[in-house]
C-alpha cells in the first residue's frame, strides 16, 4: 500500500511515538523519559513550527502517547470517533502548504499550535487517510508472542506480521524452526 508522502511521514512518527510507550516494551521500559529521548525522536521526525523542548512539552507528548495507541486498539469503524475527537481537540483547519523541499501537503494546525497538539493533529490526519483508503486492517501489533509493539503493514500483499523494532520476525521464525525439528526428532 502506498500512501501520499505527507501521510507516511506522520504514520511513521506515530508508530515511532507509540512505540515509546511501556505497554509496547515487553519489559516495560519507558522509551520517552527525558527530553534528550523527546529530541532524538524530533531528530528523527521533524515537526515544523514552534518546539519548546521543556519539561511541559514532553509531558504533554508523553501524554498523547496512550491516545494515540488506541487507534491500533479498535478497527476500521471503531478509530472513526477517536481520529474525529483528536481533530475536534487539536483545532484541526486544513489548509495547504509548501516548504523546505516538500511538494504541497496538508498542516491541519497553526505552527504555533503546542507540539503535541501539532502530532495528534497531523496522526489523526494521516489516519483519515487509512481510513478513507479502507487500509485499517493494515494498522497492525506485532504478532511475535513477546512483543507488541505496533507498526503500519506497507508489504503489497499484506502480508506483513512482525515489527521493525526488533528482530521479532527472524525470531519468531527461528522458533517456529526448532519447534519443527523437535517435532521431527521425536
């Protein structure tokens, strides 16, 4: 499946943003404690705009966080309410907009708008798009039994299980190999 540019970009940070949680970390590790993690995470998806970078800012991302998760809860019809209310909450009024290299896209918020109003505004878009593709099923959680960490299936057929976050796929296979052969020795 292959999704416009702008909403790719926002469904990556969000998995990424998502996969900071400790609901996501089969130890339960905090992946967004400290505002150096906030800034590699900004480094990795820049957000155009006013960013404070304090202490009030990556609570307020942290806070996102469970909201966000929630779509990769609920199916096709369920996100429907939570993409609306994150839209109505967030202010969103799309409007086009070119910059720094970028072809015409759409910001649903003012640059002024708090950063993590600006990522669920810009999540909840790119959800509409999924949404409105009829792509939800591919809004997955990792299948590996010891992960769940989340992440958008982009393979042609749909085929993808596992996340990129780890070697969750090499792994499970490798399981599923010397479960085979155990059997087989039997």
């Amino acid at each position: 499946m292959v999704f416009i540019h702008d909403t790719t970009m926002a469904l990556a940070a969000t998995v990424d943003l998502v996969n900071t949680l400790p609901d996501t970390d089969d130890n339960g590790v905090d992946r967004l404690p400290h505002i150096d993690d906030l800034n590699a995470y900004l480094e990795d998806h820049p957000f155009t705009g006013r960013v404070v970078r304090d202490d009030g800012e990556l609570r307020a991302v942290r806070d996102i966080r469970a909201r966000l998760h929630a779509l990769w809860l609920v199916d096709r019809v369920g996100a429907v309410p939570l993409v609306n209310d994150m839209l109505r909450d967030g202010g969103a009024l799309p409007r086009l907009v070119i910059h720094d290299g970028y072809d015409w896209h759409v910001h649903a918020t003012s640059e002024t708008a708090p950063l993590a109003t600006r990522i669920l505004v810009e999540a909840a878009m790119a959800f509409v798009d999924v949404i409105r593709a009829d792509e939800y099923d591919r809004v997955r959680v990792c299948a590996a039994d010891d992960c769940r960490s989340v992440y958008i299936d982009y393979s042609k057929n749909g085929s993808k299980r596992y996340c990129d976050t780890g070697n969750c796929g090499n792994r499970m296979n490798v399981n599923a190999y010397r479960r085979r052969k155990a059997r087989e020795s039997s």
